[in-house]
C-alpha cells in the first residue's frame, strides 16, 4: 500500500513535469506566432521634426496566452552597427500575481495597442525594427529569437518652414537737403572737452586729451585737401544740474564762448574765410542737463538707478529735483565723481565735402538729449538731418557704433522719430535689444519705427505680438511671423499682396498655401521656388508642410 502511494505521487510529479514542458513548448510556439503577426503602423515608419511615433499593435486568439505567463516585448532599431532600444512592453496572463501589467484574457481574442516613441538618429533611414521577446512563467523564464517587425526604414521629414535668411532693418528714407551734394559724400570731423565744476576754463589736460589730439590731425588731413570745403560747426555747450552750476546762470554760454575760441584755434580754420560767417557756427546750449543725467544714469552700473530716475522725474520744480540729488549724492559718489562731470562739457561737429570722401578719425562720445526748447532757428533743421543722413550711410557700410555715435548726436539737435527709428537699428545691429526696442518705441509714430519693432519681437519668437507691429507694412516678415503664430489664412491673404522676390518667399507662400489647403496655389508657388532654386526641389520632398501632397505633381 505504502509502495503504492508512492508510485502514484512519482506518476503525478513526473505528469507535472511533462505537462509543464509542453505547456512552456506550446507557449514559445504560440508566443512566436503572436510576434509575428504583431503589426507596426504606418508601415512606413516617418520621422517627422526628429521623433518617430508608431503604433504596436498585438492581436491574441482565445486561448492563446497562457493565465500564468508574463511576456516582455522590447522593440529596438538597429541602424548599421548601432542600436536604439524602446521602453519595453509588458503583457501577464489572468491568473498572475504581485504584477501590475495589462492583462490578456485567455477565452476572448484580445488586441492590445500601444503607442511608441522614439528619437531619430542619423542612419534609421536604412533601420530594421525588431522585438526582443521574453516569456516568464513562474520561476521560468526563455528568449525568443528576435523577429522583424518592419524592414522599410525611416522616411525623414523635417519642418524647414521657419528657416528665413538674415532679417534686414529698414532705414528711413532720408531728406536731401545740400543741394547736388549727395550724403555720401559728406564728412565731420568731431570731439569734446569737459570742464571743471562751475567753471569755463578748458584745462591743459583737456586741451591736450587723446580726443583732441586726434580730431586736429583728422582735421589737418581735411585742410591738407584741396577738393575739400569746410561747411559748418555745430556747437554744443551743457551744464549738470543742481549745485554751484545752477547758481551760475551765465556758465553755459561763458563755456560756449571758451570753446568756440579754442575748437577754431585748435583745429586750425579760425583764419578760414568761412570761420568769418555769422553762420558758419551753430550754437546748442543747455543750461541744466537733466535728460541728459538720466540718460547717463540709465546707463550706469548703479542699482537702483531706476528709483533715482524716477524719483528726481517725478518732483514738481528743479529746486526741489535739486534737493533730490543733492541727497542722492551724498550717499552715491559715482554720481559726483562719474555722471556729472560728463554734463560739464562743450562738443563740436566740423562737416565738410569732397568728390572722394576723406578717410578719417571721427572722435564721438555720448551725447545728451536737447532739453533747451529755444533752439536757434538758423541751420539747426539742416544739421540733425545731415547726421541722420551720415549714420543712414555708415548703416548701409555695416558701421552701426559710428552710426549710433552720429545719431546720439543728432539727437542732441532734435528728437525727432526719424532719429530714433535709426537709432533703435544702430542697437539692434550690435545686439544691444534693450536699447533698440526703447528707441524704437518712442519713434512709433513712424511706421519705420513700428516695423523695426516687429523685426525685434520676431526676432525674439514673440510673433503675435510682432504681427501687430509689422501689418503696417505688409512684408514677407509679417507673412511669417502669422504663419508662427498660426494664422495660416492671415498668412495667405498677405503673401496674395506682395510682389515676392525669391525662391524663400515663394517657398514660405507654398506653406501657407498647402496649411490652407489651396493645392493650386501651394503648386504654383512651389514651381517658381524650385525655378529659381533647385535644391528646394530636394527638400520640399522631406518638408513635413508638405506631407500630405506628395502625390502633386509638381513633386514629379
């Protein structure tokens, strides 16, 4: 009986055993089939901006998967001798415990989908997908052989859209106002002396400074000239605020008067016939530089330089703004030893024309805005737009610091939109965004000044906003920034009004065209892109805008 029991408990194990076997034999025959008949969609796989997405898809029979069992399916793209493996995807029959993965059922067909993602690599386009599959079942586990789950590659597209050429900034059109003189052929020579405080004598050291030194051998050059004429000089005398200078109220002009006498002397055309002209100098004074001082403060290093600036703005009189400073000064020294000294000052301009314009060295510092309401009627308008129109040119040469000293100081003489439209390019052409984009906004009464604007805030990916500013004029530059703000049909209607130019132009067009779905157009368009630039030809077939026209002809 004893014998008998044991027997029958050998038979059990070893049915166990066998059965065991066969049940994980069938299983791999089973799970390999499953592999197989696993499906990835689209069978094109597409990288579209760097990411390819496809869905996985697994379908199981009833009765197929086993209650017990767990099945891990690793896709992975190997692409030459380089492999880039997914997340892994886990499936666990009904009867399986401790485990949180997507159940299959074993007496109803089940389809499981799952979506996957991964980054494209230089190389995928000649990729094969496989699985690597891995079934577990208790303490059990084996590893299929890896199966194919896509063989076509990777078809890459690329959004190419938002790939404009350098940005051009637009001057304004300037006025021509010596006659049968064009500007280009207009020079000035110029520099500046500081004077100690409440006084209007001009030192030795600033008689002798490197910025003298260096405007009267500019100016002996011009002189040295036969074809060269000296035109004008224009003047600039300022005084800081507050303190001794404002007790002194003749200073500024005793200070003019002093420099006007050592700039002609100095530069060596006091016995220049047309030094002998009422005329020939153009004086600008400003007794109590104010404008100036925050001008200089907004560009100092002091914290809270913003506090002071508008502290002193918001004061009701200048005995009281005096009052404000004063305070300020005692407890901040560079406003004493390194802002006002810079007000105390007196700056010339000597312009002259030649056929050939002289090569010289033009010696410009920071100038101060006018603040004296009773500018001199003569010349005055002739000499702000004269250096409007020697920075537009220095603009046109790529010379944005000598175009930015010339309209700091032409604004000295006026503050005039112009200006400070061609101010705020000057700026942005060195980066300086901060200072361009306040330039440009105080100049919004122009139109100029609004697109620059624009250019800026596209510039900086702010493209609802530059929409605003650049639909006064109606350019290719508006066209794009609506089509990065997703305003395809405003995108089009302003392509429609333009007399487009290039291959971009046409190509960006197309875009618009093919997001409307005006296949007519989006053809056209791309036809003269590819008339005059042939290689677009190339990447309009990978440009993602355009994915869903490949069978256009125009892609033939």
């Amino acid at each position: 009986m004893k014998r008998t029991f044991l027997m029958s408990m050998f038979a059990v194990l070893v049915l166990w055993v066998f059965t065991g076997c066969h049940s994980m034999k069938k299983l791999q025959h089973e799970v390999i089939e499953t592999a197989v008949v696993g499906q990835v969609t689209p069978s094109q796989l597409e990288a579209v901006n760097g990411k390819i997405h496809f869905d996985y898809v697994v379908k199981f029979a009833p009765k197929q998967f086993d209650k017990k069992m767990v099945l891990k399916i690793t896709p992975r793209m190997q692409y030459g001798n380089k492999v880039e493996k997914l997340a892994p995807l886990y499936l666990q029959g009904e009867k399986v415990r401790h485990s949180d993965y997507q159940v299959v059922a074993y007496k109803s067909a089940t389809t499981v989908t799952r979506k996957m993602t991964m980054n494209f690599k230089e190389g995928m386009q000649n990729g094969v997908l496989w699985a690597d599959i891995e079934a577990v079942r208790g303490n059990k586990s084996f590893s299929l052989a890896p199966v194919i789950l896509n063989k076509n590659g990777v078809k890459v597209w690329q959004n190419y859209t938002i790939r404009m050429d350098g940005i051009t900034y637009m001057p304004v059109m300037t006025e021509t106002f010596i006659e049968d003189i064009p500007a280009s052929r207009v020079g000035v020579v110029s520099g500046y002396v500081l004077f100690p405080v409440s006084q209007s004598k001009i030192t030795d050291a600033q008689q002798h400074s490197i910025v003298m030194s260096r405007a009267a051998e500019a100016m002996k050059k011009v002189l040295g000239n036969k074809e060269a004429t000296v035109t004008n000089m224009l003047l600039y005398a300022s005084s800081s605020p507050g303190g001794m200078e404002r007790r002194n109220k003749n200073l500024t002009a005793s200070r003019f008067k002093v420099a006007k006498a050592f700039f002609e002397k100095d530069l060596g055309i006091a016995g220049l016939p047309i030094a002998n002209n009422t005329k020939f100098v153009i004086p600008q004074m400003v007794n109590e530089n104010w404008e100036g001082l925050y001008l200089l403060l907004n560009d100092s290093d002091i914290p809270n330089k913003a506090q002071i600036i508008s502290e002193l703005k918001s004061v009701a009189n200048n005995t009281k703004r005096e009052a404000v400073l004063e305070s300020y000064i005692k407890r901040i020294p560079e406003l004493e030893n390194e802002i006002l000294p810079l007000l105390r000052r007196a700056d010339f301009f000597v312009f002259y024309t030649t056929p050939e314009m002289i090569q010289q060295e033009t010696q410009v510092v920071y100038y101060m805005p006018q603040t004296n309401d009773k500018t001199p009627a003569v010349g005055t308008q002739w000499n702000w737009q004269l250096l409007n129109d020697l920075a537009v040119v220095a603009i046109q040469n790529k010379e944005y610091a000598k175009a930015q000293k010339l309209l700091e100081a032409a604004i000295v003489l006026k503050q005039d939109p112009a200006l400070m439209n061609n101010l705020g390019i000057a700026y942005a052409q060195q980066g300086n965004v901060t200072k361009a984009r306040e330039m440009l906004d105080k100049a919004q009464v122009r139109k100029e000044a609004k697109f620059n604007m624009g250019l800026i805030l596209m510039q900086q990916g702010d493209y609802a906003k530059a929409v605003n500013y650049l639909k006064g004029m109606p350019s290719v530059y508006l066209a794009y920034s609506q089509l990065k703000a997703g305003d395809n049909r405003a995108a089009m209607d302003t392509f429609k009004q333009l007399k487009l130019k290039n291959a971009t132009e046409y190509y960006l067009m197309a875009v618009a065209a093919a997001r409307v779905k005006d296949t007519s157009a989006m053809e056209q368009a791309l036809q003269k892109a590819f008339q005059m630039n042939p290689g677009l030809k190339k990447q309009a077939a990978t440009d993602v805008e355009f994915r869903d026209y490949t069978t256009v002809p125009v892609f033939g």
